[in-house]
C-alpha cells in the first residue's frame, strides 16, 4: 500500500521594515519596495500581476488562499537582498517573500505556495522543481522543449529524473524543462490532487506510479513522451525556447 503523510505550519513571522522603503497594501499582498526604484514606481501594474498569479496558482494547486497577508519585498538585487536579510538569494517565510527581481516573475510565488500546500516536502526534487517551473509565468512551452530534447540527443531518461542524486548533476535547464513537462502531463491528465499522492508518497516511485496510474515506469515514460511530442510536432528545433525568463 502506498502510503501518504503531511506537515503542520511554521510560525507567522513579523515583516520587518527597511528604512528608506515604501509599501503598498493590494488585497492579499504588501508589497515593499526601496523608494524611487523601478517596480517601486510601477507597483499598481506588478501587484496586480501577483493578485492574478495567486488566483490562478492557488485553483490550479487546489489550495485555500494564504491565511496570512503576503509581505513581499522587492530587492534591488541579491548584494542589497544580502545586506539586508542575511540570505544570499531569494527566500520566503511563513508569511514573506523576499525577491531579487530575476524572471522569471512567477516563481518567486509559486515556490512560495508550493511550500505552504500543507504537504510535507516531497521525497523527490524533480517533483516540486517542475511544479514550480510550471507556475512560473515564463511564457516557455515545457512539453515543447522537453520534447525537444530527444532530437538534441540531450533527452534525461525518466530513472535519472527519479534519483535525487543523478537529478543533481544534470545540467539545471534540460532538467527544468524535462520535469516542469512531466508534471505537466500528470496533472493534465490525472489531476492535481492525484498528483499530490504520489507527491506525498512513501513508497518506491515505481511502486506509486503503478498504484496510482496504473502503470508501469516504461509505460510513463512512453505516454508522457508522447504527450509532449504532440507540442513539438512539426515545429523546428530552432524555435526552441532558450531563455525560461521571458514573461508573457
């Protein structure tokens, strides 16, 4: 039997405040933003975007709105992120998210919701990488660059996607594409809370697939390939996507 288990929350933080920064309170959000910066001047249309993404990310994860307001502060970069908060690079809390303004411009919230699912963290990184890939509002087609892959002969089998360990060494792009589409092809066609079964599950992945799916790994591999390829059909490696950061 698979089996399935979750995780209680963590503590609400208190958003700490920046001397110099301005703020501006949409609905879900509060956004923080140094004075005079570009998004700073331009915070009506960005946090609209966010209020959209949360909408659409939070049907799509089939989760509650966060109960707490989203403090989300917009760094200039990761030097000023650093000076700051202590951390190298993006981050999120309980209840904020910090932001170096690199595209693309959905993931900062999507890692954010797809660590507050109330579900403990999956046992494999693939999965939540391509979750959060796919929520990213880059404008990239996965399926199409995933498919792509096979006729670049840079195509990562389905057992290297599994294991964490070989997952690492790849190179970081083929394998975003690779999982964003595979986790496409699960919830399209078995739905998201299906998905988060095999997320949450504690059995071995080919185990899980079996039970949850019916099938087998060679079978997976074949529908999901076949799924993705039905994008690129027809359409010239050379369109590929090279650049994930591109909004729409």
């Amino acid at each position: 039997m698979v089996m399935f288990i979750g995780c209680g929350g963590e503590k609400t933080e208190t958003a700490p405040q920046y001397e110099g920064w301005g703020k501006y309170s949409y609905k879900h959000f509060v956004f923080h933003y140094p004075e005079g910066s570009y998004w700073g001047r331009n915070i009506d249309r960005l946090s609209g975007a966010y209020e959209r993404y949360l909408q659409e990310d939070c049907a799509f994860l089939a989760m509650a709105f966060p109960k707490d307001t989203i403090h989300f502060y917009i760094h200039n970069n990761d030097v000023e992120l650093a000076q700051l908060t202590g951390h190298s690079g993006p981050y999120h809390t309980q209840n904020q998210i910090h932001w170096n303004r690199v595209p693309p411009f959905g993931t900062p919230l999507a890692e954010y919701l797809v660590d507050n699912m109330g579900l403990r963290r999956t046992d494999y990184d693939f999965l939540r990488d391509g979750l959060v890939a796919l929520r990213d509002y880059s404008g990239s087609d996965y399926h199409h660059n995933a498919a792509s892959l096979i006729e670049l002969k840079q195509f990562i089998p389905l057992d290297s996607l599994i294991n964490n360990e070989s997952y690492a060494r790849q190179e970081s792009r083929p394998r975003q594409w690779e999982a964003a589409s595979l986790v496409g092809y699960l919830t399209y066609n078995f739905g998201i809370n299906r998905f988060k079964m095999l997320w949450q599950t504690t059995a071995s992945f080919d185990k899980a697939v079996q039970e949850l799916f019916d099938m087998d790994m060679k079978t997976l591999e074949e529908q999901w390939l076949g799924f993705a390829q039905a994008r690129y059909k027809g359409i010239h490696k050379e369109t590929i996507y090279q650049d994930s950061s591109k909004i729409e």
